[in-house]
C-alpha cells in the first residue's frame, strides 16, 4: 500500500464504514453504511445516526481522494480527523446565528423594529460570508479531508 493519507497522519480519527460505488483515477465515491461511528450509546456519543435516520432516509455518499485506488464494490473505512466534524458544526450552526443575533441586537439599539430586521439581514449575510471563508480554509488544509483507511 501508498502512505498514509491526510486524516490519518493527523493522530487520532473518527472512522466510519462504507462502499465504494464509483471510481476515476482520482477520486472515489463511497455510499456510507447506516452505522455511523458506533458510538451512539457510548459516552460522548452523539447519537446523531438516530437523529439523522429521521430526516434523510437517501444512502449518504461523498466524494474521497483514493490514492490507492480501491475498487468499486471494495468495503473501506473512512476516516476524519477527531474535532474536524465538531468544528464543522460549530461553524455551519453557531456562527451564523451568533452573526444574527449579533446584528438583531446591534439593529434594534439603532432603530427599533425595523433596525432589528435591517440589523438581522446583516448579520446573515456576515454569517454566510464567514461560513463561505471557513469552507474555503478546510478545503485546503489536508488534515481536515476525509482519508480512505487502510
């Protein structure tokens, strides 16, 4: 085999099971199995597989850097860097409504109701702003992709 990839050079990972379903030379693209981490009743567990089994009920597939040029129909683990998804969360969901809240409040202190709605339109777009330049950084940071396992 190649040598490691981002995810797992970075210490210690999150992994996950899937199926790779379609391959190129450089990418390969897995359908995840329902499991998750297996850490739903665990501590520290989220339990967001039970959650997320309530919303999407369509087989989760994402687009993997394949370096070694697994299979199609090959069963891999995926692996992300520990915090990596955390921090994800923390930016698509609390920076934005910190930005809104934020801009709500500073609106309303200038103008009512009215500044309050102006203020909170704002303080979205800062927010979609902040959350397109925090994607843009992850995506070139290779410790925080995705790495198909050994």
């Amino acid at each position: 085999m190649g040598k490691p990839m981002s995810a797992l050079a970075g210490g210690v990972t999150t992994d996950a099971w899937g199926t790779i379903i379609a391959s190129d030379e450089q990418q390969a693209t897995v359908r995840m199995d329902d499991g998750g981490c297996g850490r739903c009743g665990e501590p520290g567990g989220c339990a967001g597989n039970h959650a997320g089994r309530l919303f999407c009920s369509t087989p989760r597939t994402f687009r993997i850097p394949n370096a070694e040029h697994r299979s199609v129909g090959e069963r891999v683990r995926i692996s992300v860097v520990n915090g990596s998804v955390g921090r994800s969360a923390l930016h698509a969901y609390v920076f934005p409504l910190l930005t809104l809240l934020a801009g709500a409040l500073s609106g309303s202190a200038l103008g009512d109701e009215a500044g309050a709605i102006g203020g909170s339109i704002a303080g979205l777009l800062i927010g979609w702003l902040g959350l397109r330049q925090a994607q843009r950084r992850s995506r070139r940071d290779p410790r925080l992709q995705p790495s198909i396992g050994p």
